[in-house]
C-alpha cells in the first residue's frame, strides 16, 4: 500500500495472490488451441445497500496466448530420476532397465520430478499420489515443490530374488492423465542371505592351537568366505583383534585383508597383522588372541555378528614361547667372568654357555647392570640361534668403570621371541687398583709414603751412629784394659802360702778385761784385714764404694780392677 506521488488523495494498493481455478476438459486440447486468461478483481461497494463494487479492474494474464494442460508426466531425462542405495551410493536406476544387484533391508531412496505433459512446467504439490512398487510392494509419496517427490524404502526378502518396481501417477484430478511415455523402472537382484566365514587361520596356525610370539609381529592372515553373489573387490573384509590376559584388555586393533582371490563361490582375504603394534606391545605366553571379522558381500549383507563379534569371537589362539627352551638355572649352563676382580677402566667379559632343551630359533642374552632406584640398565646383547638340544654360548663385554674397592651387580637375561624365559644374577664384579712393579712401584711407594721414608732414613742414620759409638766405646775399653793391667800372680800365691792364724781347738778365748786400757790411738784395729791394691805407677785408684756396698757377686780385686766401668755403665 502506498500512496500517489501525484496525488495524495490516491492510495496505491499492491496485491500478489496465486490463483486457482478449474476449467472443463474440453478446454484441454494438447496445444492445438490456445487462449489468454483475464481476471476481474472487484472490492466492495462504496456504500451500504449498494451491490456494484466501488472499484474494479480487468487484466490479462500475460501477452501470450495459453495452452491449458490437465495431464502430468515423468521428468525422464538423465539423472533426473534416481534410485539411490543409501548404503554406498549407488544408483540403481539406468534407462536401459538392467538388473542390478542390492541385498535385502537395504535402504534405497527413489527421487524424481513430475511435470505438467506438454512442457517443462512442474506439477502442482499435493495434487495426486505417486507410486512405486509390483503388484505384491507398493509404496506411496505425493510431490512438492516444484514437482518433486522424493520415497525411502527398505528392500524386502522375496522368494524369487528379483523385483521390478515401477514408478506411476495416481488419484490425478479429474479427467487427468499420466501421459510418460516409457514407465520409469527399477529393476533388483534381490540377495537375501549373508556370506558365511568358512575358515580362518593365523601364519597357518588353526585356531586353538598355540601361536609363536616370536612371529606375532608380522602374522599372516587367511580368511575364507563363501556367498552366492560373491564379494565387491574394492571393500575388503576387516578384521578385527583382541589381546587378552583372562578378562582384562591388553592391546585392541583391527587390519583390513586386502588381497583376494576368488575361486567359484570361494573368496580367500589374505592380509599381515601385528599383535605387537610395531614393538609397542610386550605379549606373554599367557595372552590369549580373539579375532571376529565384519565386511559384507556386494550385494551389502554383512557377515553375521552370531559367534563373531567381541563377546563372542570367531576364533582363539593362546599365545606361547614356541622353540628354544633356556634354563640358566641347569647343570649344564655356566656364567663366568673372564676377569672376577678387575682393575678399575678395565674391559671384561662375562661368558654364558646355556643348553637348549627345546627346538630351534632365535635367542638373546642380555647383560644388565643394577643402577640406581632399583632399576637395572642394559650394558650388553648377545643374538645367537640356539639349535635344538645344542650348547649356545656368547660373550657379554662390559666395562668396570667404578672406584676402587666398590663392587657392581649385574644379571643376565635370556630372551625367546623378544619375551623373556629366564633370568639370573651373576657373581659381581670387585674393582681393585693396579698393582704396579719395579721401579714404578718404588716411585708410587715413595709419592704415597714421604714421610715414611724420611723417619726410615733417620732411623739408618741413628742405628749406623748407635753401632759406631757402640765399636768406639769398645775400642776405648779394650785399651785401658791393656794398659792397667798389673800381673798379681806373684802376691797372690805370697797370701796363699802365708795361711791364715787358726785357733787351737779347746783353747778359750780370752775375753778382753773390762778395765783394760784403750788401745793407743795408733795401735792397729782389730779388724779384717783389707788388702791394699797394688798400684802400679800411673795406674788410676779404684773408684769409691756404692753406698749399698759391693755389687752383688762382686769381690774387692774385681771392684778394684773393674769398678770404673761398672761406674760407667751405670751413668750411661
């Protein structure tokens, strides 16, 4: 609504409206007549109690003459109808009518567009139905917008396999027609039965037999199925694993198979699986392996979940320790250092000689070291394959590279399959200081004891002095003795003949008189005699008597001729 720019008492009025109407059939005359439409659009009288509008208006619709058309058709050109599988996309609709093939429940969208049979005008929405199916399937839809319509089905099971689906018009209005001149077809091989899992083996190991863990890592995967249709080549079967220690998960995957072989109705998937995820996962001969396949056929029915499924897998394999077998605990198998106590820097070498029990394959001796926190380091490996009932030997160098007087711990590892067997702590190591001789060992002994020689140098020194005093004084005794030497012979015998005065036996001795006079100071004392030495001219007097007297066991002549040394030596 608006109002004239000319005249402000004129209000502009703007309507949009479609129209709808109904014409006789003979006004259908498949383009042989043509008219042109007018309308008359008329309000409301001006005034009450008046019937003639107050305004109206008539016009054509358009400057060209009409066709008028009642009868529909299918749009069949290219592309324009589909049959889409919802599946994988594919179109099932050809304009040749050729079978193609679709498993039974599939979802299948059919789409397409309706228009009016004398031209490209698109049919009215809601008009009338349309209808896909056979005599035994009908399924219905109406069009919309623009004519189109668009149905989804589920494909059914039938007995024969085959279906032929038609598309059609139906409840047209009136005296209307479906005027397509080829009936749009679908036409399906209908397969209604899932492909079975004949066999499946892993590096041509049946399941329930013991799988190598040696071989774990590059496992060749057979798989056999069979189905009627046979299998689309470019959607491989999949194959899906579970590693497993009782009920708890250790490692989950899953590897496509690849490469097929088809023979008859027999189609064989082949494909390499890892349990070990390229070293990731560690597998212990307790593990158990569950394996269950999904993929389907081409025509889209897939394998069936019953006894293939994570529940329940299709097949099993207990993992295990497969050929050699290594006790380092037997008689047989000896560990031993070729240098027990080695210097400290120095290289050794620990020899391990171990009897196979098993068969043959690959093994490793590993050497650790204890660190630490509890942990042990590898230092040393060894790779030898051990022939069945065999010795297998090999060498573990390692480097004493600790202080002097400190010990290492080291053990030795055997590994089957990358999975250890056996294990064993070997004696350790003592490391002890270089022993050096000859001269280097006097000059290490000299750097390390200074101080030690310098109190053995004085020690020499003081004994050579000892002895030389010691031969000095000696020499010193010797010649006084020469020189003061007085030949007594002669006196001696003199006293000996000489006697000595005895008394008479019986004969009293008298007692001297009270009253007798002193003696004469003079007069000689009654006493034992003291022999006087002789003295030689020049000769030394004997020295002085000890206050205690005579040493004990000595004489006068000994104290005379010897007491001067006596007297020395006590002072010393």
């Amino acid at each position: 609504v608006s109002i004239d720019e000319d005249n402000n008492s004129i209000i502009k009025i703007l309507a949009r409206f479609q129209l709808t109407w109904t014409f006789p059939e003979s006004f259908d005359t498949n383009g042989e007549n043509r008219i042109i439409p007018k309308i008359l659009v008329t309000d409301l009288p001006c005034n009450e109690g008046e019937i003639t509008p107050c305004f109206e208006t008539k016009a054509g619709l358009g400057n060209d003459a009409w066709s008028l058309d009642n009868d529909f058709r299918f749009d069949t050109m290219d592309g324009h109808i589909r049959a889409v599988e919802l599946r994988d996309g594919t179109n099932h609709y050809n304009a040749e009518f050729k079978e193609t093939l679709i498993g039974a429940g599939q979802a299948l969208r059919v789409n397409g567009r309706v228009l009016f049979s004398e031209d490209e005008t698109p049919a009215p929405a809601g008009a009338f139905d349309v209808v896909f199916g056979d005599y035994d399937h009908i399924w219905r839809t109406s069009t919309r917008d623009a004519g189109e319509f668009s149905l989804d089905i589920l494909i059914p099971s039938v007995r024969s396999g085959h279906l032929d689906l038609r598309l059609d018009l139906d409840d047209l209005p009136g005296l209307a027609m479906d005027e397509t001149s080829i009936v749009p077809r679908v036409r399906l091989a209908v397969d209604s039965t899932r492909p079975t899992i004949a066999a499946i083996s892993l590096d041509e190991v049946s399941a329930g037999s013991p799988l190598s863990i040696g071989e774990a890592g590059d496992l060749l995967v057979m798989l056999e199925t069979i189905d009627d249709y046979g299998f689309d080549l470019q959607e491989p079967a999949v194959l899906h694993y579970r590693v497993r220690a009782g009920e708890a998960e250790i490692s989950r995957g899953s590897v496509p198979l690849p490469d097929t072989t088809p023979f008859g109705e027999q189609f064989f998937w082949t494909g390499n699986l890892d349990l070990t995820d390229a070293g990731a996962t560690v597998l212990l001969p307790s593990y158990v392996v569950d394996v269950w396949v999904s993929g389907s056929d081409e025509a889209g029915n897939p394998f069936d979940t019953m006894d293939n499924s994570l529940a329940t897998p299709i097949a099993s394999w207990p993992l295990a320790l497969v050929g050699p077998l290594m006790d380092l605990s037997h008689d047989a198998s000896t560990l031993s250092w070729s240098n027990p106590s080695p210097i400290e820097g120095a290289s050794v070498t620990l020899d391990v000689s171990v009897l196979n029990q098993g068969g043959k394959g690959d093994v490793a001796f590993v050497l650790q070291r204890a660190v630490e926190g509890g942990f042990w380091a590898e230092v040393a490996r060894a790779d030898v394959v051990a022939s069945a009932g065999g010795i297998s030997e090999a060498q573990l160098p390692t480097l004493a590279d600790v202080n002097q007087g400190e010990t290492v711990e080291y053990r030795v590892l055997v590994l089957v399959d990358e999975v250890e067997m056996d294990r064993r702590t070997v004696d350790p190591l003592i490391v002890k200081g270089e022993t050096v001789r000859d001269g280097d060992a006097l000059a290490q002994q000299a750097a390390e004891s200074t101080f030690t020689i310098v109190l053995y140098l004085i020690a020499i020194v003081s004994l050579s002095l000892a002895m030389w005093m010691l031969v000095m004084n000696r020499r010193i005794r010797s010649e006084a003795l020469e020189d003061g030497l007085v030949d007594e012979t002669a006196a001696v015998m003199e006293e000996l003949n000489a006697g000595k005065a005895l008394p008479a036996i019986g004969e009293p001795t008298p007692t001297p008189s009270p009253s007798a006079s002193p003696a004469p100071v003079n007069a000689p004392v009654a006493a034992e005699p003291v022999k006087a030495s002789i003295a030689v001219e020049g000769e030394r007097p004997p020295p002085p008597l000890p206050p205690t007297g005579l040493p004990e066991g000595w004489t006068q002549d000994q104290w005379n001729h010897f007491g001067w040394q006596y007297v020395e030596s006590m002072m010393k």
